[in-house]
C-alpha cells in the first residue's frame, strides 16, 4: 500500500472534494472508482464551512492514467472539467480542509492496469485535440528605435485631479502624478516606470479608485507623436491587459467599482486611440482591433479598415476573427469561433464556463487566443 509520505506528496494533484456526510462522499468515491482512479481514499475531516470549521467528509482521488493517447496535457483538463461537473452535480459549495490526514479509509489502490479498461471507457466519447487553428504571427512591428531616449510628453490636466483623495495598492495615490510623468518621461527609464505603474496602480490584477482617473493619461502619452512605436505597443497591450480585468462591467454600465469605471475608461478611449489606425503598423493594428471589441458602437466607423486589415493577413486567425464578430456584435458567430476552439485549447472551455456575461467571456478567450497569435 503506498506510505503516507507518498500520498502526500500527491496530493495536490489530486481529485479533492468535501462534503457535509459521509453517504454524499462515498457516492462521490464510488464515481472516481468506476471512472477508474488508480487510489480513492475517504477520510473525516474538518472543512471551513459557511458558519466556521464544520465536522464533513473528504475524497481524494488520483488519476494516473492511462490515457488514450499521449496528449496528457489534453486528457488531464479534461478531467479537471469532469470534477467540476462532479460537484456541480452534488451541489459542493464547501472549500477543502486545509490538512489531508491519515491514509485511514483508503478504498481502492490500484495499478495502471488494474484501472486501464476503466479509464479507456471513461473517454470513449471525449475526442482527442484537434489540431489548433491559431497560428503565430510575426506581424510588423515598424522599424525600431535607435535608443531609449525619446521626446517628453507633456500630461494635460494632471494636476486637476484630487489625487489624494484617491487610492492605490500602497494608500494614498498622492504619488501618481509622479508614476505618470515618469512614463510621460519617455525616456531610458522607461521599464521602471512601467513596473512601478503596475506595481502601485495595478497590482496583480487588482484595481484602486486611482487606476480609472490614470488612464485619460496613459492614452495621451499613447496618443503622443513623441512615444517611441514600441512603447506604444507596449501601453495598446496594457490597455488591454487592464479592462480585461472586470471585463464584465461593459454588461454592466450603472456599476461604479473601481473595476467597473477602470473598464469603462478604457473602452471610452477607444475612439481617440483609433485615430492611430491609418499610422499603425500591422503589430498596432491588431492590438487596436481587440481594443475595438471593448467598445463596439465607437468601432464601426472603422469596420472596413479592420475587414480590409484581417484580408491581408494569409491563412485562419480565430483571434482576429473573434474580435470582427465582437465588434459587429454578431453574438452567435462569436460564439461559434470561441466553441471551435475548444477543440484544441485546454483552457477555452474554463473560460466559457465562467459565471460571468457572455460578452465577458468572449472577450477572456480573445484575449487568451491573441496570447498564442499575437505573442
């Protein structure tokens, strides 16, 4: 029988699930058994339930395989997805305890080929991956600068914003004007300020009540003759980054999070940036267009540019394709392109199983499909 120290070291990749009773958590161990995990093991615990540590019932089950093929990376998301369908199913809501245990209640331990008829039936009607339809493009960036040192931008209107009254990651945002001027700088300390922009205004994702008041400024240094191209790359990509974060809230146009007004921002700008498009080399253009999808009604004055753009580039290009529907608002094409490509991708189906609007959803595999497309 496999030590303790071995299940431990296992364990986080192991099929983990609590529940409040025990004939619940053998129902459960009896699926991963007939699904063919190699160990189920069932065992009380503690869980940190609703009101505080609960009394409950735990399941570990570990899956070794073996596979249909040797695409393991496929076959394991695709399990991943089984567990949780499996507790949809059972209605868990309850977080796992923190700590396994002991081995006591170990129900099944089996080989691989114990379990492989087992694990062969269990994928008899999950295909294998198709072949990816995006390809890497290494789209024209323009010709690149002979050094870091490019021409100040001046900010208009810096200073008419209370930005002691607002917050960031570390407080008061009373610094900001400095973090902007030092990207306003354009010069060889340029990654410095950047880092210290999403280390302060953006933090891991998070937004504060300064970050929406920031971007009117990020789009005039954008926007500026001065910036040198592949900083301006650099900040289209960051304008993305950024609304992606509560991408939700373009469902959402009354909400007044920081998330909500950062998100709204950035879709706001997105008629000023795309006076670029006619001096934008290909690499600018495509992150434009994704830009366009944050704000469909602004973009349709552009939408033969973004269609004549998309016929120049040669071959399949879900990303560009996604984004074309998104902004003429086609929702059942958009749909269509983001379920073929859960034909490949590992990670579009999480993603379009999100609880969160549709449009939201569609925007987090387009951004996650330009990842691969787009670099």
């Amino acid at each position: 029988m496999t030590e303790f120290g071995q299940v431990l070291e296992r364990w986080s990749e192991a099929a983990d699930v609590a529940v409040a009773d025990e004939p619940t958590a053998r129902r459960i161990a009896e699926v991963f058994i007939e699904r063919g995990y190699s160990q189920v093991l069932l065992t009380p615990c503690t869980y940190r339930g609703r009101w505080g540590d609960e009394p409950g019932w735990r399941v570990l089950a570990w899956d070794d395989g073996p596979y249909p093929d040797d695409d393991i990376e496929w076959w394991t998301a695709e399990e991943r997805r089984f567990v949780a369908r499996l507790k949809d199913a059972y209605g868990v809501r309850h977080p796992s305890p923190p700590e396994l245990g002991s081995l006591d209640g170990l129900l099944v331990d089996r080989t691989i080929e114990d379990v492989r008829e087992s694990r062969m039936a269990s994928f008899a009607h999950t295909p294998p991956r198709a072949q990816s339809a995006v390809v890497p493009r290494l789209l024209d960036h323009g010709p690149p600068s002979p050094s870091g040192q490019g021409e100040p931008i001046t900010l208009t209107g810096l200073d008419d914003v209370d930005w002691s009254s607002l917050d960031h990651a570390y407080g008061s945002a009373e610094d900001t004007p400095d973090i902007l001027r030092a990207l306003a700088a354009n010069d060889e300390d340029w990654s410095d300020a950047v880092h210290e922009y999403f280390s302060a205004i953006v933090h891991q994702g998070d937004v504060y009540s300064a970050t929406e008041r920031t971007i009117p400024f990020l789009v005039q240094i954008a926007l500026s003759p001065s910036i040198l191209p592949e900083r301006r790359l650099e900040l289209l990509q960051d304008l993305l980054y950024i609304a992606s974060q509560n991408a939700w809230a373009l469902s959402e146009p009354d909400g007044d999070s920081p998330g909500a007004l950062t998100t709204r921002a950035v879709a706001d700008a997105v008629p000023g940036l795309l006076a670029l498009w006619q001096v934008s080399p290909q690499a600018h253009k495509a992150r434009l267009l994704l830009l366009a999808a944050f704000n469909p009604s602004a973009a349709t004055t552009h939408l033969k540019q973004f269609t004549d753009f998309r016929a120049t580039l040669d071959g399949p290009s879900p990303t560009l394709d996604l984004a074309l529907a998104l902004i003429t608002q086609d929702e059942p094409r958009a749909q269509d392109i983001a379920l073929q490509t859960t034909t490949w991708d590992v990670r579009t189906p999480d993603y379009l199983a999100e609880n969160l609007p549709l449009n939201a959803r569609l925007i987090n595999v387009l951004l996650h499909l330009a990842e691969d497309e787009l670099g």
